[in-house]
C-alpha cells in the first residue's frame, strides 16, 4: 500500500478518535452541569481508552510522516503535514488535504470544549470550597447552635452542620 493513501488511514482514524473524545467532552459538560460524578467517572474511562487509541494512530502517523518526508524529498524538520500535501497532485493530495481539515476541525472543536470544561470545573470548585469555608466557619463555633446537648433550645456551640440560619 502506497505510504499516503495509509497515512490518510490513519489520519481518518485519528480524526474519529477526535471525534469521540469531542462526544465525551459534551458528554462531560452535561455531568458538570448536573453534577452527577458517577457519569464523570465513566465518561473518563472512556476518554482514556480513546487517548490510549490516539497514541497508538499517533506514533503510526509519526512514522508515516518520516517515510512520505522521506520518498518526497523533504527535507527540513520538523516534516508537517502541509508539506506532504503541498509535494503532492490529484486524488491523494485531496484525499489528504480532506482528512487533514476533518482532523484539525476535531481538535480546534475538542481544545475549545475542553477550555469550556475546565471553567466549569473551576466555577464548580470556587462553589464547594466557599461551602466548606462556610462549613468550616459554623463547625469552629462562630454560630450558635439551634438545641444544647439533651435536645433542648440552648446555646451551646455548634459541633456540626448544626446551626440556625
């Protein structure tokens, strides 16, 4: 097989990856918004058996990108993937110059979504820890307790989440 037409396979393979990891990145805001861990946790297995995929096609492409550079006479470094595209002429160059934008469409989509994630993330845990600041606050005997010790209306000092509000 010719070295372009399975570099285009394995590009079109790591732009469905991409893909993927796109879907659970949609998938992961949803949980965020909701705040369901269970489904973080399973989204975040599958983010990491689709990562181990991509190193896998990654390294294939490495290689792949060597051997084109290689048969097309390239010879600066670092070899991109423009460079091949531009050496070559017909149905392999579209095919690439295809798979090629597909792919980066997935990671320009992917690297904006995940900075959307990590804000959400960040807002989310500027909210639990003002909640344990507040927790803390209430448990360090700030606040008087709603009862005493025998379940009584008293004012003794709060031990717990147990606070008039």
């Amino acid at each position: 097989m010719d070295v372009t037409r399975e570099l285009e396979q394995v590009l079109t393979e790591l732009a469905v990856l991409h893909e993927g990891l796109l879907v659970c990145a949609h998938h992961k805001r949803e949980a965020i918004l909701k705040g369901d861990i269970v489904k973080m946790e399973e989204i975040l297995k599958d983010e990491t058996a689709l990562m181990n995929q991509v190193a896998g096609f990654e390294d294939k492409r490495k290689g792949l990108v060597d051997q084109a550079s290689q048969e097309l006479a390239i010879k600066s470094t670092p070899v991109k993937l423009a460079m091949i595209i531009e050496r070559l002429s017909g149905d392999a160059k579209t095919a690439l110059e295809t798979v090629h934008a597909r792919l980066k469409n997935a990671l320009n989509s992917l690297q904006y979504r995940t900075r959307q994630n990590a804000e959400l993330l960040a807002a989310s845990m500027e909210h639990v820890n003002h909640f344990l600041s507040m927790v803390r606050e209430v448990a360090g005997g700030k606040q008087k307790s709603t009862y005493g010790p025998k379940g009584r209306n008293g004012g003794g000092q709060v031990k717990t989440f147990d606070h008039c509000v």
